[in-house]
C-alpha cells in the first residue's frame, strides 16, 4: 500500500541502495522529484503512509547528524538544479535546492558576483543550508542564515510555504529560512532559496604563517588589522604537531594590505594562492567533532584537543574549529575528549560517529522550544526523525 501511494504521485522512484544509507539506516525507496510540486506530492504520500523521509542533495554531509530513528524514503533532490533567476543588477540569486555549490559558483562568475559560502563544489544549496555549514569567510560574510533572504519549503502534509523574498529590504512574514537552517532536514524540505550576493573582489593575498606559536595572540592581531582580513585559519594536521595560520586579504590593493599585515606581524610569506588546506574539508570524516567557542578560549580548546589526540582546521577568530581524534578512534576515547572540549568551549557538537553511546549534542538551553517548533511542523515525526538534538 505504501509504495503503491509513492507510485501514484508519478515521481520516479527506485529501491534503495547501500550508498543511500542516512547515518547508517537504510531506506526503503528513493524519490527523486523534478520539481516543488513533485516533492509536495510525495510528502503528501507520505503523510498517508505514516512513511518517514529523508532529505538529501549532494550526499556529501548524509552521515552526519544522529541516525535517523526511521527511514521509509530518501527524497532525492538532485533533479531540482535550476538557477530560477539571478537578478545580477540587485546583487541577489534564486535557485533550487539541487544545485550544487560549484554550478551556482560558475553561474554567478560569469557576472563578476558569488555566494561566499566557501561550500564544497560537490555539496548543494539544500544540503548547505541544511547542515549550515560554514566555511572561512564565514569571519566577513556571516554563515548560510545570514546571506539567506527567502526560502521555499515543503512541509511534512505537502504543504508548500514561502518565506522572504528576491530583495534584500524584504523582511515580512515568519523566517523560515533562519528556522530550517541548521535544522537537518527535521522540519521540512528546503525547495528553493533565495541569496544576497557579492562581487567577486579584483585580487586576493593569503598571509601564512607555518608555525604561529602564540595562535589566540597571533589571531586577535590578525583579526583587529587594518587590513581588513575576510577570514582567518588554522590548521593542525596532528597532535602535537606547530599551528599553521593564514589570513585572507581580498579586494582593491590586496597585496599591498597583505605585506603590510606581515610587516605587523613580523612573520609569514605572502602569496596569491592559499595554502594547500585552506578551505578544505577535513579528510578524516568518519569522526567529526565541531567545537564553537569564544576566540578568548583558543588556547585552552587548542590543550584540550592536544590532550586527546586530535587533529583540527578552523576560524579561531569566528570560533569555530573542526577536530578528528588521530589514531584508532574507541567510543570511550572519543567520548573522553568531547568531555574535555566541552569544559572549554560553549557548545561542542560530533557531527559524525559511528557510536551510538556518544552525547552528540551535549546541554541544548533551548530544547523545549525547539521541541515545540517540532510538534508543529511534524507533528507525526517523519521528517528525519531523531537526527537533530534531543532526539527531534
């Protein structure tokens, strides 16, 4: 009955694979809708059903996140990769949710503009925004809500909402951009979104400092420079090992700005490219640990990784850091240096593990609200349920 209720909403459909696993849980069927009105049909089917269904685009974040506590249906939106529109003279962008990063960065350079995400090419609009995942520029430009000025979703009955606009003045109606970012797909499916742009900047100089033996010192002169940086770095590709840090200079007479932030300093080389790990994903996936942090606690998160083995990449000045523990990974180790991170930072999330007995999200302040923000979008719990904090 179930698959019979997919099947009538003339979707394509196909059964599901081992790659098309959610943190682990297997689907049932794939649905891969071609446009919003298609996904609104299968969430109607869905909701007939009692059938709970995951979002995906990319796939490239699907194992982060709890697994989710059922998983009927993978809704696919990679035929959902349009740009609706780019309205280059307003500095804004509209597109569907199946685009990825790389595309929409190709569209947009072609009119000297970009959406500075700093998102892998590989990742799309949807999942982006889903996971709000940031990237170094983040320092500058703000993360995926803050460049975000409408929004359509579906939600969980089919029904279709919108939210914002095309303009950046726009700022009637309940934000449901704001609310969906971050929210793991757990509300609704994010169709379409709408974006502020920026220029593309006329040149670029990367400020990299090897071995930054005082970071939380070296970082706060970056970040207060008159130079201006859009994003600070540091990478650490081993406990134990020099913290790397590299400052961005963008815009008109970058590398002027660029030597005369070195001369500041008095140390690093200035080039027109960044360093091999800048902007990278961190390679060890399997284990992901995000710590949020404010910058004044650099050196004593820095420690605590240290302590636990643990290799990192982050903004130290957006106070943001990605870490993996080195070495063979046990849930009791991984669960000692959450602990340890924890007493340091505010908040520390594990994005991705495959241990079911580690505290992903640790002290929620506003989970009864996000549980009634639940209640009414999903009151029958089948958007990807138990993926996001408190078993939401």
């Amino acid at each position: 009955m179930s698959l019979e209720l997919l099947e009538n909403t003339g979707v394509t459909l196909r059964d599901a694979v081992a790659d098309d696993a959610v943190a682990g849980v297997a689907p049932r069927w794939v649905a891969l809708p071609e446009t919003v009105e298609e996904v609104s049909a299968v969430l109607r089917a869905c909701a007939d059903g009692d059938l709970a269904l995951t979002p995906v685009g990319g796939g490239t974040k699907l194992h982060w996140g709890a697994p989710p506590q059922r998983c009927d249906v993978l809704l696919d939106l990679c035929c959902l990769n349009q740009v609706l529109e780019h309205a280059a003279g307003d500095l804004v962008v509209r597109v569907q949710a199946g685009v990825t990063m790389g595309a929409l960065a190709g569209a947009l350079a072609a009119e000297g503009q970009e959406l500075a995400l700093d998102a892998p090419p590989e990742a799309t609009v949807g999942g982006t925004l889903a996971t709000a995942a940031c990237g170094p520029r983040a320092f500058r430009y703000g993360a995926p809500r803050d460049l975000l000025i409408g929004v359509t979703v579906v939600l969980a009955d089919g029904t279709v909402a919108r939210s914002g606009g095309k303009v950046v003045k726009n700022v009637a109606g309940y934000d449901l951009g704001k609310l969906f970012t971050g929210s793991y797909g757990t509300l609704g499916v994010i169709a379409e979104a709408a974006f502020r742009l920026h220029p593309l900047p006329p040149d670029r100089r990367w400020l990299v400092v090897e071995d930054a033996g005082r970071p939380r010192e070296l970082a706060g002169v970056l970040a207060a420079s008159q130079a201006e940086p859009s994003a600070v770095e540091l990478d650490r590709p081993a406990p134990g090992a020099s913290v790397a840090m590299a400052a961005l200079i963008e815009g008109t007479a970058a590398a002027p700005r660029a030597l005369a932030l070195r001369d500041a300093v008095g140390a690093g080389e200035v080039s027109p490219e960044p360093p091999p790990w800048w902007g990278a994903p961190v390679q060890y996936e399997e284990v992901l640990v995000e710590a949020r942090f404010l910058p004044g606690a650099l050196d004593g998160v820095l420690e605590a990784a240290d302590a636990h083995g643990m290799r990192l990449r982050g903004s130290p000045v957006s106070g943001r850091l990605r870490l993996s523990p080195a070495g063979e990974v046990t849930e009791e180790r991984l669960s000692a240096a959450v602990a340890a991170l924890r007493e340091r930072a505010h908040a520390v999330v594990v994005l991705a593990a495959p241990y079911a007995g580690v505290d992903r999200w640790g002290p929620v302040g506003a989970l009864p609200l996000m549980r009634r923000v639940k209640q009414q979008f999903d009151p029958g719990r089948r958007m990807s349920p138990g993926r996001f904090a408190g078993g939401i």
